[in-house]
C-alpha cells in the first residue's frame, strides 16, 4: 500500500473530510497491519459532487511484488 485518496462529497464548510476517510484507513490496518504492507500516505479532499451520486470515492496505489 503506497498511498489512499480519499474523495467526500461535502458541503463547503464541511472541513473534516479527514475524519471521514478515517474508517478507510482503518480497514486497510486490520487488513494489512498498521506498519510494513499496511503503513501508506494519505490525502482526503472535498468535492461538490461525486460520480453517480457517490458519498465517498477511494482511490488507492498498492504496490505489487514479482511472485
């Protein structure tokens, strides 16, 4: 895991889009542990609108090893 965006549909005066891709974070630690494979950068962003509607969009960079 290299680095996770974090996209939040928001209002304009909402600034804790942090907050919210939190629970992101969160998972990918039970999943690949809080440091070595799991540890990666972060940036959350708001957004005026989402694709179809979306509340939340993740984009994430992994990184793949050879076999």
């Amino acid at each position: 895991m290299l680095k996770v965006l974090g996209c939040v549909y928001s209002a304009p005066t909402f600034t804790e889009q942090h907050l919210v891709i939190n629970g992101c974070s969160d998972m990918l630690h039970q999943i690949f542990g809080k440091e070595g494979a799991g540890f990666h950068a972060r940036s959350a962003l708001g957004f005026a609108a989402l694709p179809t509607g979306a509340a939340v969009e993740v984009e994430a960079i992994f990184e793949v090893g050879a076999g």
